[in-house]
C-alpha cells in the first residue's frame, strides 16, 4: 500500500512495516500508530476532490484509511452523521456556537461502526476466516454488524453484565458471544489470549491500530460540516481513550494535508470512578495507572484504558483537559440533551454534555469559542439508565373524564 508507510510505535517510536508488527510494537508493548505519505495523498485528496466526492459515508476518506481495495468495503453504510448547531442547548451555557454531532445515527447506533469498518476491510484483504473483540458491548455490536452477510465468523467477549439491547444486537447479527463472569478488562484479556491461541483477527479498541483510522474519519466530517473551520474545542466521553486520540488524528491528519489550518483543543470526559486518563493527563510522568473503573455510563466503565497514552498524546498536544462527571450528572445529561438538541444519547455520550456543563461552569470554555460536542451512542442501548433519569407515563383508563381530570392536573 504505497500511501501507508507503516506502524510506528507511539511509546518508543519503532518502526514497522505494515506487515511486520500485527498489533502492539514488537520492541516494548506500546501501541501503534498508521504512518502514511501526506504527500502523495495530498495530490488526490483536497478540497476540491471531497467537494466533488458523492460518497456520504467514512469511504470518501479512503485516500487517508489503511485500506486499499474498494472491493473489500463491507456492505455497510458507516459515517456522514448529522451535525446540529444546537442553539437552544447552547443558550443554556451562554455558547453561541455549540454544535452537535450525532454518532448514535450509525448502523448499529455508535460511532464504533467507523472502526468496525476499517477493521473489518483490513480483516477482509487479510482473508481472514475468524474476527474477534472484546467490548463493552458496542464494538462487539458494531463488528457483528460489520460481518453479518460476509462469510467471517465473529466472536465476542462481553462482560456479563453488558447491556441487554447491545447483546440482542450481537446476538441478532449472529456472533458468537462469551459473556465473562468479570469486567471488561477480563473480558478484554481473555480475547487477547484466545486469539493469540487460535490465530483470529482481534479487533479490541486500542490494540489494533486501525481502530483509531475508523474513528479519525468522524473529525474529518466535523471539519466538512462546519465548511473547514476548526471547531475550538472537541469535547469527547472517554473510555479507553480511542475515540478521542482518533479524533485527535483526524484532525493532525488533515492538517497535514493542508485541509485545515487550526487544529482544535480536545476536551475529555471521563466518570469520576473511571478516570485512569485524567490522573495520567495530570501526573508528571503520564502513566497510566488502573482505577475502579466503575460507573452507570457502561461505554467508559474502563479500569485500564488500552489507548490511554495515545489519549494523553491528544490532550497533551492539543492544550486540552479533561474533566470528570458523577453518575447523577450523567443521567441528568440524558433528558437534558434530548429537550436540547433532540439527541437521544446512551449513558457515556450524554455525559459529554455534563463534562462540557463542568467545563462552562469552571470558566474553561467561554463564549465566543465554538465546540463540537461528540455523541458516540444513541440512547436507546441503555433504556435501563435511561428510564432512571425520567418521570413514568401516566396511566389512565380509556376514558375521556379521566383524560380531563389528568389534562387539568398537568395543565396540557
Ligand atoms: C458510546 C460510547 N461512548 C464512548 C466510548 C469511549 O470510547 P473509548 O473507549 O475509545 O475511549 C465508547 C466505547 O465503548 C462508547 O461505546
Ligand atoms: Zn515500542
């Protein structure tokens, strides 16, 4: 692949051939990075060929994705969510310019489709017969999506306690699923080990280097959307710490092209009891250290995030930061977003709204700065949470007397 030039190491910058390293770097365990020649992409992806690119979907980055053969696409339609410029919700923090992008528009309802995509191609020009992940259940959801017409069997490892619309998802798309007896980080351990014994492709988020390349095309489409100006800020739910270091790529990617000029301050969210990012981002050293890891927002309910130092990276060189939310904060976010903006979000998406509430209320985002405010779920994969932070219907007999009695009470 002439515009990939390899995998480089982000912890002690060794480099690879594309072919040479599978997953982490061979030399000291660290995650890899896709290097690709910016300049000879740079004559065929620009303004201009985006312009006149119909494709509405992640493929019309192809020219910056690891990918190679159009042929090998799975048949699925990923990306090219809506961006709302939530004006209302804005008002609530004085933001005149805040903006809002719905990833829970994706096939399976995440923005973990985008990875899933990219993985899944990869796994295809590998010929590869059998995929596997770990997941806290979107990815898991996402790949069995990806896969469920091609002839590729899907395994997946899912805490027990996943939440059961994404494991009806898997299950419908029909993967294979193990539900450990433990938390994501066993579930996440268990799949690294099994796919080193049977040989299958492994997806996990933060150990194959072509998650971030999926979840990079979400900021070329903020940058689209917004007609080439860089947002100001990026504020982003974080787990692991994949999405937020492929935004971060996103963004360095079409810098390096010349697409955009700026680059934006990225912003994470974390769960107070879940927040091993924030304590690496602001220690001296930056290590990444496990924590409790427990929260309702199950997406972000991480102990040892898997690409913690990649998200660090993000936040280090854009002059971001990163705040943390309470569970109570998260589920306040839930009905608060939709009256706002009419976004649906799952737990760990709505808490970017309650990080960016901390952030405005801190005075660490001010008016007159514009922010995109990514929404990686969409709601209804966690009705549980989401019934928790609303009243119950109203329950009358079919009666019109009843119905005015009820209508004077509420004052319909
Ligand atoms: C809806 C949602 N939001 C946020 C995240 C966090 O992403 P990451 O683990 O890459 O930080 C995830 C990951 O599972 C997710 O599914
Ligand atoms: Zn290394």
């Amino acid at each position: 692949m002439k515009k990939v030039l390899g995998l480089q190491c982000i912890r002690c910058g060794k480099e690879y051939k594309l072919k040479e390293a599978g997953y982490n770097c061979l030399a000291c365990g660290g995650n890899l990075d896709v290097a690709y020649d910016y300049n000879l992409i740079k004559k065929r992806l620009t303004w201009k060929t985006l312009d006149a690119n119909p494709d509405r979907s992640i493929w019309r980055y192809i020219d910056i994705l690891p990918v190679e053969d159009p042929d090998q696409i799975p048949p699925v339609h990923v990306g090219w969510t809506p961006l709302y410029k939530a004006e209302k919700l804005g008002a609530e923090l004085g933001l005149s310019a805040l903006y809002v992008k719905d990833d829970g528009r994706n096939p399976t309802c995440s923005l973990k489709d985008r990875a899933s995509a990219v993985a899944v191609a990869r796994a295809l020009e590998l010929e590869e017969t059998v995929i596997t992940a770990a997941s806290t259940g979107n990815a898991a959801a996402s790949l069995a999506c990806l896969t469920g017409s091609l002839d590729m069997k899907t395994i997946i490892f899912v805490p027990r306690n996943a939440p059961a619309p994404k494991v009806a998802q898997m299950l419908v798309f029909g993967a294979h699923i193990v539900a450990v007896d433990g938390t994501y980080d066993d579930a996440f351990d268990l799949c690294i080990k099994a796919s080193a014994e049977y040989g299958w492709y492994n997806r996990n988020t933060g150990y194959n280097p072509f998650t971030r390349e999926g979840k990079k095309t979400c900021a070329f489409e903020i940058c689209e959307q917004l007609e080439w100006e860089t947002p100001d800020k990026v504020v982003v739910p974080v787990g692991d710490g994949n999405i937020i270091s492929g935004l971060w790529k996103g963004f360095t990617d079409f810098r390096k092209l010349g697409i955009i000029d700026k680059l934006p301050q990225m912003v994470a969210v974390q769960a107070e009891n879940s927040n091993a990012v924030k304590l690496a981002f602001e220690s001296a050293d930056g290590e990444i250290r496990p924590v409790g890891g427990k929260t309702i927002a199950d997406s972000i309910s991480v102990s040892l995030p898997r690409d913690g130092m990649a998200a660090v990276g993000a936040l280090r060189e854009s002059g971001g930061f990163a705040v943390t939310v309470t569970d109570a904060e998260i589920l306040q976010a839930i009905p608060e977003l939709a009256r706002g903006v009419n976004v649906f979000a799952e737990p760990a998406a709505a808490a970017s709204w309650a990080g960016l509430k901390k952030a405005v209320k801190d005075g660490l985002i001010k008016d007159g700065e514009s922010v995109a405010l990514v929404i990686t779920g969409n709601g209804l994969k966690d009705i549980e949470s989401a019934m928790k932070s609303v009243g119950k219907p109203h329950l009358i007999k079919p009666d019109m007397e009843e119905l005015k009695k009820l209508a004077a009470e509420l004052k319909f």
